[in-house]
C-alpha cells in the first residue's frame, strides 16, 4: 500500500513526505505488539534518563517519574491513538456523507430539517460540545467516537450537501434516474464517487484534528484512562515534571509523536490539493 501510495502521489513531494510519516506509525501500531518490547505499564526504574541502564534494562529513551519505558509507552501510544482516531472520523464521514446527500439531493423538507440539526450542532464550539457529551456519557474510547461523529458530521454534511448540488444536474445523474434507479443506489453509486475528491483531502485534514482532539481530551482527564499508554496521558502525566530541563525528555517524545503523525495528515491533504489544482 505504502509503495502504492507513493507511485501514485509521486508528482507531489510533499505528499510523498505526508505519507511516509503515516505508514511509519502505521507499521509502528500493526507491529508493536510483537516487538521485543517490555511491559509499558511496568515499573522499573523512576526518573532513568536516555541511555541510562537500570535493573538489567536499557532504557532507550529513558524512563517517566514512575520508571515505566518512555520507548514501550510511545509504540504502543501510537496505537491507541489512530485505532480511535480512524474510527471516530471513519463514523463521521458514514454518517456525514449520507446526511449530505440525502439533504443535497432530495431538497425540499429534507434539506430543510438536516441543515437545522446541523446549524444546532455547528453552533457549539467543537472543544465545548466534546466535554459535554463526554462529560454525560463518559471517559471511554467508544464515548469519544460518539462525541467526534456528533461534533464533525455536520461539517462533513455541509461539504457533501454542496458537492451534490453542483453534481445532481448532471446529465449521468438525468441518464440514472430515466433507467428508473433508486435514489439512494443514485446518492451512493453516481453522486459519491464524483465527489471524492474533496472529501479525501478533507478527510485527510479532519483526521488531523481528530487527533488533536483524541489528545487534548485525554490530557483534560475525557480521553483513554490510566494506564493505557496514551501520546495524551503521557503528555498530562509530564506536564509538571518536565519543567525540570533535565526531565523534558517526557513531554518531548508523545508531543513530538503526535505532531509528526498531525503533519503527515496535513501533508497528505495539502499534497493531494496541490495535484488537484495542477489537474
């Protein structure tokens, strides 16, 4: 997939480096679990530096102030986060699309009463309609999969409403519905496709914000619980740490991690775009 993706985006360096970064923590979470790893829950050794080597352990990138592997805890960090990252933007692109171009291209009462549902959602800020509806329903990895399609599918369907009222007059669309096809066959089969291509590069710049959010929530106490190693609760755990020089090591490693996986989805997105615009 990765030698796939390359080809294809080849025109575009900066996509090649977008995609690049994302297949690395891709294989990172596919294989982590079967990695010579050590426990990432384990105490060890508190406060080991880089390098340092402790209890017949060499602690590669060196140990928090509970002596649990900062290397072991990043790998598996990893994992955590695109598993619930891809999955809530995944729900929210289902269930965006179909409201989309149910509003967009049945009109009339349809579009009416989905674009008021979503102007109700669209009002709240999107930090302050996460901790709402976490705060009722829960910390838990499903519960944030319900928050990011409840706080992103408006958006996604305001973009699919906008591309099917561009495309609905078509003369494919016209050619479809005088074969007598279903609306919804229609909806999935002629006007989806035809409009991919500015939901993957918005797709590709929303899993970036997912992410974001995944870790912000986390890091306010909303995310994944202690002691799932988590890029956020890792970043929570050494914020009052790592304001000794000496110990920055533990708020460098998750924060520089889910910076470079964010910039391979803004890469991707700004790659993708750039080879739109040469089309």
């Amino acid at each position: 997939l990765y030698a796939v993706a390359v080809w294809s985006w080849r025109e575009s360096r900066i996509a090649v480096i977008g995609v690049t970064l994302i297949f690395f923590w891709l294989l990172v979470a596919v294989t982590v679990p079967f990695l010579p790893l050590i426990d990432p829950d384990k105490p060890i050794a508190p406060f080991a530096t880089i390098g340092a080597v402790r209890a017949g352990h060499y602690f590669v990138l060196g140990a928090d102030f509970k002596g649990r592997d900062m290397l072991a805890r990043d790998l598996w960090g990893c994992q955590r986060v695109l598993v619930w990252g891809v999955t809530a933007t995944l729900c929210a692109y289902v269930v965006g699309c179909m409201f989309g171009l149910i509003a967009g291209y049945l009109g009339g009462w349809w579009d009416q009463a989905i674009s008021f549902l979503a102007n109700i959602l669209l009002s709240f800020p999107v930090m302050v309609l996460f901790i709402l509806i976490l705060n009722y329903l829960g910390a838990s990895g499903f519960n944030i999969v319900i928050a990011v399609t409840f706080a992103s599918a408006p958006a996604i369907m305001r973009i699919v409403r906008g591309l099917t009222f561009d495309t609905k007059n078509r003369d494919y669309i016209f050619a479809a519905q005088t074969r007598g096809e279903h609306p919804l066959r229609i909806m999935i089969y002629e006007l989806l496709p035809n409009a991919r291509g500015p939901i993957i590069v918005d797709a590709c710049l929303r899993l970036g914000y997912t992410t974001v959010a995944i870790t912000t929530l986390t890091f306010l106490g909303l995310g994944l619980q202690p002691p799932d190693p988590d890029w956020g609760l890792m970043i929570k755990e050494a914020a009052n740490v790592a304001k000794s020089p000496q110990f920055a090591y533990m708020l460098l490693i998750p924060a520089l991690s889910v910076s470079s996986l964010i910039l391979g989805f803004n890469l991707i997105a700004d790659g993708l775009r750039e080879m739109s615009l040469r089309d």
